[in-house]
C-alpha cells in the first residue's frame, strides 16, 4: 500500500506540476496576445490620425488657393480699370489682402509640408510659389507699369495648373495610405 500511495502522490505533484505550468504558459501567451492586439491597435490609430491630419491639411491648402483665387479675379477686374487715383487706392487695399492672402497660404503650404509625404509637400510649395507672379505683377502696377494687367492675367493658367497638381498629388498620396 505504500507504494501506491507514493504513486499517487507523485501522480498528482506531477498533475499539479503540469497544470500550474500549463497555466503559467496560456497566461504568458494571452498577456502577449494581448500586447500585440494593444499595440496593432494603436499603430492602426496612429496611421488612421494620420491619415485623416494629412487630408485635413490637404482640404486647407485647396480652401485657401480657392480663396487665393477668388481674390486675384478681383484684383484682375481692378486693373482693368481705367488709371486714377480711386484705381490705385483700391489696388493698394488689394495688395494688403493679397499679403494677408498669402502668409495664410504658406502657412497651409507649409503644414502640408510637416505632414508629408514627399510628393504632396512639393506639390504644395508649388501652389505657394505660383503666387509670386501675381504679386510680382500687382506691386508693378502699384508702381506705374501699364504692360502688368497681362502679366497679372498670364499667371492664371500656371497658378491653377499648381493647384491641379497638387490636388494628384494628395489624391496619390491619400491613397496609398
């Protein structure tokens, strides 16, 4: 009878042994389960913050060309006046905006740059820049020169072909994410 009793006894230390250790190991393995599912969560949030930050600073900087250009038809339909003093002074208010105008834009131009990627900051550093000719132009006719209504017009085509590309270039980019 001893004997059994020892086997018995070693049968269930081995028992418990083997239940303590199995549980130890699905423990170990959901606390990992776990951390994986934490962690694939939350690079799943950072991509998905990211993401919709990207667009809404995309959204902006296409906002503000609108307005941008909403703004240069009207200094366009300015300059096509004829030359006085009332001409000038209204010229002169629309270059105040025009500025205001523009250091929102950059702003925009330069968010989109932080955000990335590569492709849609440059696109939109461009959009920036093909604001120069129109402020370029306008300070000649604040300055006298008759030839600077064409040249304020000529930059139509380049400034909005700028904001085209951008546009792809976000929707690229937007997609891939």
């Amino acid at each position: 009878m001893g004997d059994s009793t020892i086997w018995t006894v070693a049968i269930a230390a081995l028992t418990g042994g083997t239940a303590v250790l199995a549980s130890w190991v699905t423990s170990r393995g959901s606390t990992q389960a776990a951390r994986i599912q934490a962690e694939t969560a939350a690079r799943s949030q950072r991509a998905e913050r990211l993401r919709e930050s990207r667009r809404a600073a995309y959204l902006d900087l296409i906002e503000r060309t609108h307005l941008m250009g909403e703004l240069f038809w009207e200094i366009s339909t300015t300059l096509r006046l004829p030359h006085s003093e009332e001409r000038t002074a209204a010229l002169g208010v629309l270059y105040d905006r025009q500025i205001s105008e523009y250091a929102k834009i950059r702003r925009c131009a330069r968010v989109v740059e932080l955000e990335g990627p590569p492709g849609a900051a440059a696109a939109a550093l461009a959009v920036q820049k093909a604001t120069g000719p129109f402020h370029a132009a306008l300070k000649a006719a604040l300055d006298g020169d008759r030839d600077s209504p064409v040249a304020f017009d000529d930059a139509f085509s380049p400034f909005w072909k700028a904001l085209e590309d951008f546009v792809d270039a976000a929707r690229a980019a937007h997609q891939l994410e």
